[in-house]
C-alpha cells in the first residue's frame, strides 16, 4: 500500500484537475479533514472516468464493455474496502478513508449503484425516478462527505440534508448538461415531463421546442434551490470551517443552476461555469454566512423536501422523497 502522504498527494492533483470549484472550497477545512475529502472525491473520480471511459470528466469515450467497467470498479472498491492494496491510487485512498471514516459497503454500494444505472442506459419515467437518480449518483456522495467531516452515522436528519446537497448539485448539473448529454444518447429529464410538452425524446433540442425546454429547466432549477436550502440547514451543524466550505460549495455550484435559469433558451449556447470573482465573492459570502448560521439548525426541511433514508439500494432512497 502507497504511503498515505503520497497518496493525499495523489488525490490533491485529482481534485485539482477534476473540480476546481471543489478543490477551492476545500481548502477552507481543517487539514485533516481535508485531505479525507480529497481521498474520497479521488475514488468518486476513478469511479465516474471508469464508468463513462474517459478521463477527469472529459468526452465520453467508446462506451463498449461497459458492465466490465462497473465490474471492475466493484472489485476495485470491494479490495479497498477490505484494506487491500488496489493497485491503483484512487481505490487505496477510498481504502484510508473508510478505515478512518466508518464507511462500509452499503455507502460506497449507493454510489457504484448510479453508475449502474447509466451502464444500462436507463432514463428516468418519472420526477421520483430523476430524484432517485440525483441521489445515487450524488447524494450518496454527500452523505460519503458528511462521513468523512464527522458527521454520526445514526444522525439521520443531517445525513439526509448532506444528501439534499449532492441532489442540489446534480440538479444544477443535469440542467446545464442537457444538450451535451443529449448528445450522448442521455437524457435525464422524467419521460413525463417531455410527454406533457409534447416533445419527442430524439427532438428535444429543436428549436421548436426551446420555450418548452427553458420551462422545465426553470422547473429543474427551482427545485434544486429548495435542496440546497434543506442542506443548509445541515451544514449549520459542522465545524464552523467544515461548514464554510460546504456553504461555499453549496453557492458556487447553486450560482450555476441560477445562470443556466436566467439565460433561459441561451443556456446551452456555452457551458456555463463560475468565474474566478465570482468564486472569491462567494468564498467570502458563504464565510459570512457560517459565522451566521447557526440558527438555520432550527429550521425544518422545505415542505416538499421529504427525509430518504439512505443505503438503499438503485431506485429506493430517493425515489421516495418528494
């Protein structure tokens, strides 16, 4: 097994290639937890380049032998997990971590179970299918997170406000990615939606369709900022710097989704992203805001925010939270 400083090291480069906006907001926490945070983003990476074949978030590549692909990333993280070397850095950081962190087979198993689903090509029918996907494939991430920040594994409301976190991001992911995951042959909005507009899934990026499109975006996006209030509520309960991280997070990636509302039909003109003043003035924001916050741990989950417990296996946390 590597030596955990090199591999800390290993999984900063990963960090810092793969989510810029993450590798800043992470700075903002304790060393230690630090470092735990960019072990277990390095394997959440290998997993995701593993399952699409690409490399730190690129283009898609030739998507043939993809349930090997998933087969290995069981093997991989099933070694890790038994503290085994892995023979490849990411899965022996997931290794340290879990060691340190508690984290068992039923956490890492809700991840891996959202690459199974687009391994098969599955879309969503409906808006639970869509939440359960956001869950899968990132609030199963955030309640990793919230883990490795020291949350209680049997404090099950702040679990489920971490997990309301990653729903926010892939919310904001989902709308921005649209064409591009069109593209790809994926589509991520509820087959019901498109049937209610009258929209064929092949055609969905038509120009006639635009109006109908920006409408469901806006849809997409008004919920994800419901989740990302429901997180805050959580986040209010960490250790001030871990929080003033997360809240960083929670506004760079939550200003995404609010760009892609506001530019409406021009949202897929560019990949919208962040700037660097915009970052450093949400950095500064979100500082503010846990120096704050406290409060926020009165407040109970938005209406329509329902508690999913976690490790549930594909298509049963989330599905039922909304």
């Amino acid at each position: 097994m590597p030596p955990r400083s090199a591999l800390v090291e290993a999984a900063y480069g990963s960090i810092r290639r793969g989510s810029k906006s993450f590798a800043t907001a992470s700075q903002l926490m304790g060393r230690e937890v630090r470092e735990r945070v960019w072990m277990l983003y390095a394997w959440c990476r290998a997993c995701d380049d593993l399952a699409d074949a690409q490399d730190h978030g690129g283009a898609l590549g030739d998507q043939t032998g993809a349930d090997g692909r998933l087969n290995e990333i069981r093997r991989l993280t099933a070694l890790a997990l038994a503290g085994r070397e892995a023979g490849r850095e990411a899965f022996d950081c997931l290794g340290v971590v879990a060691a340190e962190c508690g984290i068992g087979a039923v956490h890492t198993g809700d991840v891996i179970a959202g690459f199974a689903l687009d391994t098969n090509g599955w879309h969503p029918r409906t808006e639970r299918d869509m939440l359960a996907y956001c869950y899968h494939v990132a609030g199963a991430v955030g309640v990793l997170m919230a883990l490795v920040m020291g949350v209680d594994r049997e404090d099950a409301d702040t679990l489920n406000r971490a997990s309301d976190l990653g729903i926010a991001f892939q919310l904001g992911n989902i709308a921005r990615d649209i064409a591009e995951d069109h593209a790809a042959g994926r589509i991520y909005l509820p087959a019901q939606w498109l049937e209610e507009a009258g929209i064929a899934p092949e055609a969905l990026m038509a120009a006639e369709h635009r109006e109908a499109l920006v409408a469901m975006v806006a849809r997409l996006c008004a919920m994800a900022g419901r989740y990302e209030a429901s997180a805050r509520v959580g986040a209010a309960r960490l250790p001030l710097r871990s929080q003033w991280s997360v809240l960083a997070a929670a506004g760079i990636y939550g200003a995404i989704a609010r760009k892609v509302a506001t530019k409406r039909a021009r949202a897929w003109d560019a990949r919208v992203t962040t700037s660097k003043p915009e970052k450093l003035g949400l950095l500064l924001r979100a500082g503010a805001q846990a120096a704050k916050a406290r409060w926020l741990g009165i407040a109970p989950h938005p209406a329509d925010v329902a508690p999913v417990p976690y490790g549930r296996g594909v298509l049963a946390g989330a599905v039922a939270r909304v």
